[in-house]
C-alpha cells in the first residue's frame, strides 16, 4: 500500500495509461532487457523514495551495461493492481514487480505468476544471511506463505504512526504529544479552538485506506490479537463484538476533529496540507517522511511523529497499548522470468537490497531497513522519532485491510471506516454491513 504524494507536487501529471521509462545511462546495446512495474514515475515524482528507486534503476544499468537492462513499467496507484492482475490474466506479467503483503500477494500467488525465491535465496548464504528478521515465522510481512515459499522479496519496511506540526502543538499549549484515546480527544479540542483542523485525513473513493489506517488503530488498540485472528478465521469473531464496537465508536468521535472535506479530499491533497501547516496531525505510513521532506525540505524541522494513543479503558484487557502497524515494500520475481531475464531480475533484485540503496532508504528516504546491520545515526529526525515508537512496541500486526482473507474483505472495512467518518452510516450499521459482507463472500 506505497502511497502517493503527487497532487501539486509533480513536474507532469501521471496519466492513466501505462508508461514505460528507459533507465538513464543505457546504452543503444541494451542486451537482456527486463521490465520492473511500479506505481509511481520517477522522472516526475518530488518522492524521496520514488527517486532514490530510480537511482537504483539508473545502477543497475550502468552497471551492467550492454549485458543487462531494465526499463520501468508505471501507472499510477489507483489503477496499479487492475492493470497488474490483468497482465497476470494473460500471462504477460513483466519479470518484477511490486506487491503489498496480505491478500494481494496472496492473490498473485495463487495464480502462479510469483515466483518461489527461497531457492534463489538458499543459493546465495551470503545474500540471505544479510537480511533480518523478515523471513521468521513472525514476522514475514505476509511474504512467507504458509507452505513456507518466499514470494515477495521485502525492500524495505513501513510503519503507521501519527505525523504533528510541532508549532501548532506549541501554540495550541500542547507540551507533549498525546499517550491515551482521550488526551488526544482534548489535543484536538485545543487546536480547534485556535482555528486549525486538528486531524487531516482522505475518505474519498480509492483513498479510504487512509482513514483505515485510523480505524485499524483503534480498533486494535480495543482487542488483543485473538480478535483479529477470529475475523480471519472464518468468523471465529464478529464484527458486532464489543472490540469492533468499541473502535469504530471512537473512530466516530474522533471524526469531528477531521476537516470538513474529508468525504470529498484524496491522500495527496490532505498529505500536502499537512505539509503546509493546514492540519496538525495525520495519521500515515512511514513513506510519508519520504514524500513530505522530499518536496518540502524547508518544513522537515517542523514536525515530528509519535505512536497512536492507547484505549483508555480496552474492551479486550490483552489489548497491547504499544503494538505498532507495519508492513514491507515487496518485489516478486514473475514465475515465467527464465534463463538470462531471470539471472538478471535477480541481480536488481540484489542492488535493491544491498548496502548502499538501503543506506539511502533510511537516510534520505525515512524507510526501514531489511538488512540486519544498517547504521542509522544520520536517519532525518523523523526517522529517529519512528525508531524509538518501534523500539518501545512489544508487538506488531499489518496494515488491517492487508490483514483480512480477502482484498474484497479489506476494501470492505476501508469503505465502512469511510463511512462512518463521513457520517454516512453509524457504527453499528457500518458492522452489520462487514458481517453481512464477511458472512456471504470472505468467510465462506
């Protein structure tokens, strides 16, 4: 779920077709030529990390001039996986290409088109040797299925915290950030009564992830994690228990610190407002630092990040109030990549994950690192506020759409969350529509 800052922001509007990107440095003898699809364009993106994957790009090229070459296959996000799943259909998937972990890797792999890396990877110990954790049972980032085959290579890692513009704070007489559920509510009483939107966040159609995000933090702040593994496992768990009561409830009271648009505004503009000192928080993924300092250098001083308050009072007490949302940047290697185009695949694949670009992924994009030793001392500011929130939770889970059964399943929850910040239906309409959805096409 890598998403864009672009709005206002990019040298030339992406369009809904596909573009295909020649790497600079190329020369007119290209020879093996492979395709890297991505959703986003490097030649235009102010994205940090979209850049600095284009550099990677560049590289690689370079490197392997007159032997190897890879241009990128781009659209933009909202389209990315219609266009993918279709090349998937028809057997015309390019030799790399992006994933999210949950059901969209596991929808790609059950059609064949990813590839089993574990292979590749046990072929080369010294290269397997130098990741983390990130092919453990626990914490694979739904790359690892449970056959125990590796179909999605991590690049990097993300976190979900909550983004603050330090000056409002300040004058707003906030002196720390908030630690529980009604701190923040009081935070963002202050701030409104000083005229600023307190909470900025997307809802229209194809952005309902954002406040997803929200909705998945609270309700995880309210149920320990047997909640979410009974909603996975074939409604074991309701919709209509008191842990998703109980967060979609608050996400109800939280929403009239939103801003008055919310129903109507897309990520970019809302992420881009933030950015200009318009809202005092935002809740969002690590890419973020990425996409914010990277257009706007001059604001980066300015904010800092924080992990999402605790329940007050959780309905479920195994609730972990430190457990933190994270998730990984996959490539998967299609399973038709052969000979030549599959020794080179894996070569960029090599160059995604060695030291250099994944010493820029921290330094100069605010990423997470897959490799097990990575100095981060010169990581931005940001960077530095995530790694203590991260080092302080004892436990972690998915993005919460990316942890359903089913893309269908995670749309549905993103749209109901949407719903109920817009005031489009209640909480407890909003349930009954995910069991109603769970019952009669997730869990059957």
């Amino acid at each position: 779920m890598k998403k864009r800052f672009l709005a206002g922001l990019m040298v030339a509007t992406m369009v809904s077709t596909m573009m295909f990107i020649p790497g600079c440095g190329s020369s007119k003898k290209k020879g093996t030529e492979i395709t890297w699809m991505f959703w986003d364009n490097p030649k235009t993106s102010k994205d940090d990390t979209t850049k600095e994957y284009g550099e990677v790009i560049e590289r690689f090229n370079k490197k392997f001039e007159g032997k190897y070459s890879c241009k990128i296959q781009t659209t933009n996000l909202e389209e990315y996986y219609t266009k993918l799943n279709s090349q998937v259909d028809s057997g015309k998937a390019p030799e790399l290409f992006m994933c999210d972990p949950g059901p969209h890797m596991k929808e790609v792999s059950e059609k064949g088109a990813s590839a089993d890396m574990s292979a590749v990877l046990d072929s080369d110990s010294t290269w397997k040797g130098s990741f983390n954790e990130i092919f453990s049972t626990e914490k694979n980032g739904g790359i690892v299925d449970k056959e125990g085959k590796v179909k999605g290579l991590p690049i990097c890692f993300q976190a979900s915290c909550v983004y603050y513009n330090k000056e409002i704070f300040e004058k707003a007489g906030i002196n720390e950030p908030p630690k529980t559920f009604s701190e923040l509510l009081a935070d963002c009483e202050k701030i409104k009564k000083n005229d600023v939107t307190p909470i900025g966040v997307a809802c229209a159609a194809g952005d309902e992830w954002c406040v997803g995000m929200i909705a998945g933090y609270l309700c995880d702040r309210e149920g320990g994690p047997k909640n979410l593994a009974g909603i996975k496992n074939k409604g074991e768990v309701k919709w209509d228990s008191p842990t998703y009561k109980a967060g979609f409830k608050k996400l109800k009271e939280l929403s009239k610190y939103f801003q008055d648009t919310a129903s109507s505004d897309k990520n970019d503009p809302v992420t881009q407002n933030f950015a200009n000192g318009k809202q005092a928080m935002l809740v969002q993924g690590q890419w973020a630092i990425g996409q914010i300092n990277g257009a706007k250098p001059d604001f980066a001083d300015k904010y800092g990040i924080f992990a999402f308050p605790a329940s007050d009072s959780p309905a479920d007490p195994e609730a972990d109030p430190t457990r933190i949302v994270t998730k990984t940047d996959n490539i998967c290697l299609s399973a038709k990549a052969e000979g030549d185009k599959k020794d080179a695949a894996i070569e960029l694949l090599k160059m995604f994950t060695n030291e250099e670009t994944q010493k820029n992924l921290i330094e100069k994009c605010g990423k997470g690192s897959v490799l097990a030793q990575i100095d981060s001392s010169k990581a931005s500011a940001q960077m530095q506020d995530l790694m203590k929130v991260k080092e302080a939770a004892k436990t972690s889970l998915g993005f919460y759409n990316e942890e359903m059964p089913s893309t269908e399943g995670g749309d549905k929850f993103n749209q109901m969350a949407a719903a109920v910040a817009t005031g489009d239906k209640e909480p407890e309409d909003a349930l009954k529509e995910l069991d109603k959805t769970f019952t009669e096409k997730v869990w059957k």
